[in-house]
C-alpha cells in the first residue's frame, strides 16, 4: 500500500512538473520601467475555437527603447461614419486606423513619448472631436498635444523639466460650456510649469485657480466628479505620500496622509455612487510595503466600513467598478503570483470564487460586456505573461470560471499594463476587441503592436471598455439620466391631380440627433390614425374625393418609444394639379452589393443616404450603373429625381 502511495505521489509531482512550462513575465520597477523575466509556469488554459485577428491585423508600430504604452488606447468615431477609429500614442507618435487597419493620419509628439492614451471630448463645443496626448522624456522635459479629428494640430507645447506621465482629463471645470485640459506635471526645480494639477484651455491659458501646488511627485491622473450636487466638479489627485480632494477652483478641501509605510499607485481611483443616495464614494489601490485595494468616502476621505484590504503583492491595476444587476460591484488585480485578481462588493467582503489564484498578476484596466451573448457580463483582463512571443486576454465569468470559448487571445507581445479595448471599429453595430501589446527587449527593434477581434455582439453589451471607463478619462462612474427626444420628419408635401383621386405625400426623414433609431412612420388623416405602417418616405392615399380637403401628419416612429409628429399639412385634391407619378421608378439588385441599377422615366439626379440621413453618394449623369462598392453593408435611402417629381426607395447593401 504505501508503495501505491509513493508511486501515486511521484507520478502527481511528474504531472505538476510537466505543466511547468518556459515563458517571459512582465514586471514594473519603481521608476515605471516595464522589465522582463524569464520564468518557469504553468500556462492558462488553450482556447477552444480561438478567435483570430481581423482583417488588416495586426499592426506593428515602433516603441521607446525603456518606456512603453500602459492603460491601452482610445477608440472614438472621429469622423462621425458611424465606426470608431483607433487612437495610438506611442513613443513620440500618434496613429489614427481604421477598422481595416488603415493608417488614416500620423503626427509627432512634441514633449517625448507618450505612456499613456490619449483622451478624446469635443473641447470647443462645435460638434467635431479633438484628441488630448501627453508626453515624457525622463525627468526632463514633457508636451500637450492637441489634435482635431483630421489630424491637425491645435496645440504642442512643450513643458521644460516637467514630465506628463499619465492621461489627461476632459472636463468643465468653470462652466464655461467648453473642456478643460486637467493633468498632473512632476515639475523639477527649474521647470517652466510647475509641479501638480494644471487646468489648461484650448488656447494653452491657464483658468483661474490654477496650478494646485503639490509638494512632491503626483502618483495618478486626477478624478474628478460632483460629489456635493452644486454642479462643479471636485478632484481627486495624488502624490505617492497624500491623497488630495480639491475643488473646481482650485482650493484644497482635505488631504490624507499615507501611513503604515503603503504609497498612491500610479493608477487612478473610480468615484461612485453605491447606493444611489448621493454619497460618493472613491475606490482604488496602493503599493509600498503595505500595499492594499480601498474604497473611501468621497466628502471626507475616510476609510468606508471594511475598508483597506491589504493585498500580498504590489499594485498598479487601475480599479473597475460596474454595476451588476442591482449591485455594484469592484474589480482589482495586483501583481506576483496566488491571489491576484479580486472581485468585492461596497462594504469590501469578497465574491464567491474569489479571488482567483493564477500563475501571474493583472495590471491593466479590467473590461466588461456581454462577450457571449448569454444575457451575462464577463470580465476581461491582461496577464503578465508571454510565451512563444505571444501574450494573452484572459475572460472570465462574473462567479470567476475562465471563459474558454474563444479566449484567452494571443495577441504578439506582452499585454501587460494595458487591457482589452472594446468598441466598433467597423460601424457593423457589433463589439470588436482591440488589444495594445509590445516587446520589451530594450532595443530599439522592440515592436508596439494593434490586433482587433471580431466578438460578434452587439455594441449594447459593452459595459466599462476603456481606461476609466470613458475616453475623457473622468473617472465619475454614474448613471445618467436618459432624455429620449427624437425629431420630426421635414418637407412634408403633397401632390394630387391625375385622371383618379388620390394624394401622392412625399417627406424627408427626421434630422439626425434622435436618440433611437428610426423604424418607420404612421400617417394620421383628419384627426385619424391610419392603420398602414411605412418603412419609406412616402404614401399614395386613394381614399380621397375630388375637391375635397384632407389634412395630413406624418409620425416619425423610434425604437426607444418615442414618436415625433410634424406640423399638419392641408391638402385640397384637384384634378391634374401636378404630373404624374412615375411607379415605375425602380432600383435593383436589393440587396445589392458593390453594382445599383436605377430605371426611371426622366431620371436626372440619383443620390444615397445612410441611415443617419447623411448624403454619402450624388450622382448626376451615367444613372443607369452606378458603383456602390465603396459603402459598407447596411440600410441606405436612394432618392430618384425625374422631370416629374422625387421618390426614396430603401436599399440593403450586403459584402
């Protein structure tokens, strides 16, 4: 018997030896130096029916030979055609690509490389978006870079023995209807902007009340959120040693002091309202030698009741905090190896299953949506490991089982510090996956790499998707209220005569701004709701008399319940008061794909519309053929002008 048990206990051992495999694990220094070691491990689990990059994936970008890109990137549609672009700042560059993988533009950074993402806001208020990047060159220089959607450049300045390592926030500080820029500088004694919290406009002037002195290093990028209801935005900011509240105008409200030898992680707190009764509350982490995960209250600074949780290992992982069903809940990672990645509820007890104990620490922003269509959230994070030049994306269920089913991703290079970016890239409504990930050889070869996966569902499930939770990198997780509104049709008009009775109505859909998406329209005829419902712009009524008068309201019907009703129209039915109405005005094949065919009488204008009601296609000769292969799939509007009046026809294009 107790021969059976030792060969029992050797062929165990040689099973736990045999998982022990060859792989590289990320760390980060004191100095915010990424270094490498190579370890022996066990590996997560392989996925089943891995999901492999998309077309145009991945991409390779140059690196800083020491510093590389931490907290991921920003995926914002820039140029509003309803697909998100993403934003790459890297080293001294910034990159904006499409969902194809095209590199749309590209400028430098002035200042040096940029650690951290870049924030997105429309700053001025004028309906296009402009694009926030700081920079660092050790402890010797730093830069604001401000870009417009295309590329231009609205700012670069550069900040003398002032380096910008974090992301900077987008905010209305003073009310004044337009963003501020809010950052944290470490400047040295000679620097030209000193060191702590700037509040720049877009024409580099300082507001009023600004800098906020701090009197040694800032450790994070400021939160800010309304945690008083007077409409004014308070800030959360740290250096490693105090935790700092401070108010839109510049003036300290409180500070707290480090103790027990722990340190403010250059990482940034989430303010939250847990139980929705207006005590804000702000959750985050610190390292040193008590590293521990807290959430404090917001007004005072004080520790909430079960809180600090003292961690084993170091920490620099940016907090996650969602809502799940009723409850909010709390994600945080640490670095080392055991109990790595946590998940808490408000009063700091630890969730069934947690936390999970791995091989390796989780370091970047924590992701989460709907990733499988199962009417339940998981979790997406980094890991600190690579194998084969390949890193990983774990998933997990919200009860902590590794998701299999696809995951984890094998991105080149090292995930670490960053995450998974999630967002739609390729305008097709669904959620695409967009990973940051780099080689750290210390050399100049050492490669940034941008892989985007395809998760096939719907951009609705998204939950927290970006470093903060937002691309202005505010930080204030809150539910806002939802003002539906959605807008009328326009041009309603009316056409009669002919050898019958019948009223020929032909309008333009609503202007864009609704909050839902449009479904179609009801007509109301004196008062009376017709029972027909359309899909296209127009209705022949023939339940009308000649010389008689008819009003008529067309409601334009939205899928969040709205509807919007336009002004009546009175119509007197004459005979042959306008030509006729060509019927046989035609566009073919529907769907279509890269080929529309048109046939009308008289054609003389053919123009396309997307489902926004934007022009995207005019074409005013050769109308009989026209190439469509540069539109994606989706619901179009064809409008067909002739001698003899106008007509929209709905149109699906399928690649």
């Amino acid at each position: 018997m107790k021969k059976t048990l030792l060969l029992l206990a050797l062929f165990s051992l040689s099973l736990g030896l045999a998982a022990q495999q060859p792989a590289t694990r990320a760390f980060i220094d004191e100095d915010g130096i990424i270094k490498t070691e190579s370890v022996l491990t066990q590996l997560p689990p392989t996925s089943r029916d891995a999901l492999t990059p998309m077309p145009g994936f991945p991409l390779s970008f140059s690196s800083n030979t020491t510093y590389k890109p931490m907290r991921g990137l920003a995926l914002a549609d820039l140029n509003n055609d309803g697909a998100d672009e993403i934003i790459l700042c890297h080293n001294e560059e910034i990159n904006v690509i499409d969902g194809q993988g095209n590199v749309l533009w590209t400028q430098t950074l002035v200042g040096g490389m940029a650690q951290y993402p870049a924030a997105v806001g429309d700053i001025n208020k004028d309906g296009i978006l402009e694009i926030v990047s700081l920079t660092a060159y050790g402890n010797a220089r730093g830069g604001i870079n401000v870009f417009d959607a295309s590329g231009n450049v609205l700012m670069a300045t550069v900040t003398n023995n002032n380096p910008l390592i974090c992301a900077p926030v987008l905010a209305d500080l003073n009310n004044d209807s337009e963003l501020e820029i809010i950052f944290c500088g470490r400047g040295k004694a000679s620097a030209n902007i000193s060191a702590g919290i700037h509040a720049w406009n877009l024409q580099g002037e300082e507001i009023e009340g600004f800098p906020f002195e701090l009197p040694s290093t800032p450790a994070f990028t400021p939160t800010l959120a309304d945690i008083d209801g007077d409409g004014f935005l308070e800030m959360f900011v740290s250096t490693t040693s105090a935790l700092y509240c401070v108010s839109h105008t510049g003036e300290e409200m409180y500070r707290v002091d480090s103790e027990e030898a722990y340190k403010y992680s250059y990482q940034s707190p989430l303010v939250v309202d847990f139980e929705g009764d207006g005590n804000w509350s702000f959750v985050g982490a610190c390292h040193g030698d008590n590293p521990n995960h807290y959430v404090r209250d917001a007004r005072t600074g004080e520790y909430r009741s079960g809180w600090p949780k003292p961690v084993s290992y170091w920490t620099y992982s940016a907090p996650t905090v969602v809502k799940n069903g009723n409850q909010y809940t709390i994600f945080m990672g640490v670095s080392g190896e055991g109990n790595v990645f946590y998940k808490y509820d408000m009063n700091g007890n630890v969730a069934p299953g947690f936390p999970l104990n791995l091989t390796s620490g989780i370091e970047g922003f924590i992701s989460v949506a709907d990733i499988d269509g199962d009417g339940e959230n998981e979790i997406i994070t980094d890991f600190n490991l690579m194998d084969s030049e390949q890193g990983y994306i774990r998933a997990w269920e919200m009860n902590g089982t590794e998701v299999t089913e696809g995951f984890p991703l094998r991105p080149q290079g090292l995930s670490f510090m960053n995450g998974a970016n999630l967002g739609d890239i390729n305008g097709d409504g669904m959620l695409e996956i967009v990973t940051l990930t780099y080689v750290q050889n210390f050399s100049p070869d050492d490669p940034v790499y941008v892989t985007a996966y395809a998760l096939n569902q719907p951009v609705g499930n998204l939950v927290f998707g970006t470093y903060k939770g937002s691309n202005d990198r505010m930080g204030w997780i809150r539910e806002e209220e939802v003002v539906v509104s959605c807008n009328p049709v326009r041009d309603l008009k009316a056409e009669t005569g002919g050898d019958v009775s019948q009223v020929y109505l032909h309008w333009t859909e609503p202007e864009p701004g609704s909050t839902g998406n449009l479904l179609g329209y009801l007509i109301q005829k004196n008062g009376e709701l017709l029972q027909e419902f359309l899909e296209m712009p127009e209705y022949v009524d023939n339940e009308v008399e000649f010389f008689q008068t008819y009003e008529y309201v067309v409601i334009a019907v939205f899928d969040d319940n709205c509807g919007s009703a336009c002004a009546p129209l009175s119509v007197e039915v004459i005979p042959d008061a306008v030509p006729q109405y060509s019927k046989k005005d035609k566009i073919y094949p529907n769907p279509a794909k890269n080929t529309l065919h048109v046939e009308g009488a008289g054609l003389t204008q053919v123009e396309v519309f997307n489902i926004m009601g934007q022009s995207v296609l005019s074409i005013n000769e050769n109308l009989e053929t026209i190439d469509i292969s540069h539109l994606q799939s989706g619901v179009y509007f064809v409008r067909l002008k002739t001698n003899n009046g106008e007509k929209t026809l709905k149109l699906v294009i399928e690649k």
